[in-house]
C-alpha cells in the first residue's frame, strides 16, 4: 500500500490521519489496523455491521466480465470526465475501474478503494499499484481525510451523499454511474431479473440536490453479442445474483439464443459541490 495513497486514509475510531506502519496503518492516537497479507486492510468502525456486500462469486463473475473488455465504453467514459490525482471509488468492487481511471488521469496518481465485501476488497488490492484497499461501509463516516479527494467514483454502487462531499477537495468532482431502465433490458425480460427503477436517474438528481450540483451528464449505449458464458457472469456479478440459485440460472441461460444481443444504457453525470 503506497504512502500517498495511506495519506488520503482517516482512522475510524477517531478521524486522525492514518500512517504506513508495515504491517500495520496507525494513528496518532495509537489505533492500528493490520493490513492483510493480500494487501487490502479493514477500517470498519464497529464490529459486524449489517452489509457483507458482493459475495466471492458474484467479485469473480464480476472480474471475469469486466475483464472481458465488454464494459470498456463505460470505462473509457469515466476515465474521461475523472480529473486530478487522489481518487477514491466507493463501492470500488474488483478496482477494475479505478485501475483505468489512475492509469488514465496520469503517473502521479494515487487511488483508494473501498467496499464493504472482503472478497472484493481482495481482488481490489491487486488491481492498481497505486490505490490502496479498505474494507468499510458506505453507510457509516467514510475512512477518508476531509478534504482530500480530486475525483470520487461511484459506479453502480450505493451513495452516502454527505460523505462524498465532505471528502472531496475544494474543486473537486463526483462521478456517478447509473443503469437507465434499457441496460441490459433483454436479459431482464428473458431471466426475469431484478428491474432497474425506471425513475432511477431522477432519484439520482433528487438524491443530490443541494448538495451537489450537475456539471455534465452523457449517455453511454450500445449492444453487446453475449456467448452464454458472458451471460452467466454478468447477470452473476449482478443483484439478481442473490435471488436466482447458480442450477436455476444455468437452466434459464441455456434456453437463450445463441449469441443474443443485449443493450448497454447507462448515465455518466459529473457534479460538483453546490456553492453556498
Ligand atoms: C454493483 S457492484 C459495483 C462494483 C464496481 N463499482 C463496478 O461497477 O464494477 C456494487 C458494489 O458495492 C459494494 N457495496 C454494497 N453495499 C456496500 C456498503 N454498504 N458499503 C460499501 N460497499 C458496498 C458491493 O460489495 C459491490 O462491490
Ligand atoms: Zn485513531
């Protein structure tokens, strides 16, 4: 784990700055957090809260297709509008899009992920050598310095409104990734998935306001031709993952077409803290 990155890390018993220790993170007031053979490290402030996140199956489905190359306009889009060299992305899942974003914004960059699933924090710790991982909840104080982040990512991951912005330095900007209702819309008439709420982007806005200010909004869309394999990781890697058994999922893929088209529609919005 790299110091600049440790840098942008606040310990969750008391909100003091952390410092590299190997193996451990410390603060000034003694609290030490180990940092784990895989490289990632837990900042969770209480034991055993009531998220575990995305499961070891769901990171490696998610690895796979992500890996795939298939979500890569999605990628490239974010990376475009991330700006500045402290990044954080909350709900990070496997890094595979903080990696892009820190290879894009430039050398000198420096990541932290943070998810509340062990298992993608693992996977995580591994996918940049510039950004370091961090087990925690969105839904408690993030373990980040006030103040401190250039660009905040979260990309189909649940939002803590204030904590976003009390991270972000003075200038800084959240990017946000949404599905629209169309993303993916043949497999979740034909597996009959989970829907995305059809009001979701509108949410987002309503969510934000405030608090944040929209500073550019594009629609990334486009079809992809799945193998069945590429079906079963990316309806694996997703929310319909905890509903439909791995049997019954395998059973309902084998009756699809061979390749099927299915569409991509999601929203990259850019927003910046609201003046005062
Ligand atoms: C749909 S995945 C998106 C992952 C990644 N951003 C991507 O697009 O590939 C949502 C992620 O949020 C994480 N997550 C869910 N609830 C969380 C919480 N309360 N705190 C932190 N992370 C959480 C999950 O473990 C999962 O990795
Ligand atoms: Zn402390």
């Amino acid at each position: 784990m790299i110091d600049e990155a440790v840098a942008l890390l606040a310990c969750p018993h008391c909100g003091a700055g952390l410092d590299a220790d190997p193996p451990t993170l410390l603060c000034e007031s003694g609290h030490t957090f180990d940092v784990a053979r895989g490289g990632h490290v837990s900042l969770l402030s209480g034991g055993g809260g009531k998220f575990t996140g995305d499961s070891t199956e769901m990171v490696a489905a998610r690895d796979r297709f992500l890996g795939s190359g298939r979500y890569d306009p999605i990628m490239d889009a974010v990376a475009d509008v991330a700006d500045g060299h402290r990044i954080l992305d909350v709900g990070v899942g496997t890094g595979q899009y903080l990696a892009r974003v820190l290879d894009t914004v430039g050398d000198s960059a420096v990541g932290v992920g943070v998810d509340v699933s062990k298992a993608a924090a693992r996977r995580a710790a591994r996918a940049h050598p510039r950004a370091a991982s961090v087990v925690a909840d969105v839904w408690t104080a993030l373990p980040v310095r006030t103040g401190v982040i250039d660009t905040a990512l979260s990309i189909f991951s649940p939002r803590n409104v204030p904590e976003l912005a009390r991270v972000l330095a003075p200038g800084g900007r959240l990017v946000v990734v949404t599905p629209t209702e169309r993303h993916l819309q043949e497999l979740v008439t034909a597996l009959d998935l989970i829907r995305v709420d059809e009001h979701k982007t509108r949410r987002l806005g309503d969510s934000l306001a405030g608090t944040f200010d929209r500073a550019d909004r594009r629609a990334v869309g486009y079809t992809m031709s799945l193998a069945p394999e590429e079906v079963g990781a990316v309806v694996g890697m997703g929310p319909s993952a905890r509903h439909i058994g791995s049997a019954d999922l395998a059973a309902r893929v084998a009756a699809l077409p061979t390749p099927i088209e299915v569409t991509v529609a999601v929203t990259v919005s850019v927003y910046r803290p609201a003046a005062v």
